[in-house]
C-alpha cells in the first residue's frame, strides 16, 4: 500500500483518538476512552509503517501538522472552541512549513 495512503489513515487515526481525549473524561468513560487508545494505537502502528519508506522528519511533519489543523477543525465544531488570530497564524505557518517541505526539500521524500 502507497506510504502516503497509510499516513493519511495514521493522521486520522490520531485525530479521531485526539478529539476523543476531552470526550473521555479523563478516561472515566469507556467508549470514548476505548476510541482514544484503539486510535492511537492505530496510529503509530500506521505511522510505523509510514516511516519505513517515508523519512521520519518529512512523516512526523506532515502527520503533526495535519494533525494540528484537523483537531482544531473538531474542536471549532464539535466543542465550539474557536483559535485566536495568533493561534490561526502559527496554523498557517506550520501548513506552510509542511508545503516547503514537500514541494522543494530534497528530503521529502520523493
């Protein structure tokens, strides 16, 4: 299976079991706890694979900035916490990093 497939399973993965933690109470509830462990799991399992054809700064990069945005999407929506302009901007500039690194690194792993 293409690397970059299984690292976008690995990203959503991670930020089901990311926006999970705050429904798990601390994990005092079970179903959500349950969806925050099997999905971190998941996660580093798929993001293990990644990193076999994949270099692991140019993976990481990109699984946490992805990561980033996609959970604070959830959050916008699912527990009405909305980012800050500064908050916005370091998005932005971690999107932009990830973009520099995949368009012009020569170690992104083309």
């Amino acid at each position: 299976m293409n690397a970059y497939l299984l690292l976008i399973l690995a990203i959503a993965a991670e930020v089901v079991a990311t926006s999970a933690l705050k429904a798990s109470a601390g994990f005092t509830r079970p179903a959500p706890s349950l969806l925050v462990v099997t999905g971190y799991g998941l996660a580093f399992w798929l993001l293990g694979l990644v990193v076999k054809t994949v270099p692991v700064g140019v993976a990481y990069a990109i699984w946490s900035g992805a990561g980033i945005v996609l959970v604070t999407l959830l959050a916008i929506v699912f527990y009405r916490q909305i980012p800050d302009l500064p908050a916005l901007l370091g998005m932005g500039l971690i999107i932009a990093g990830v973009a520099i690194i995949q368009l012009w690194s020569n170690s992104g792993g083309h």
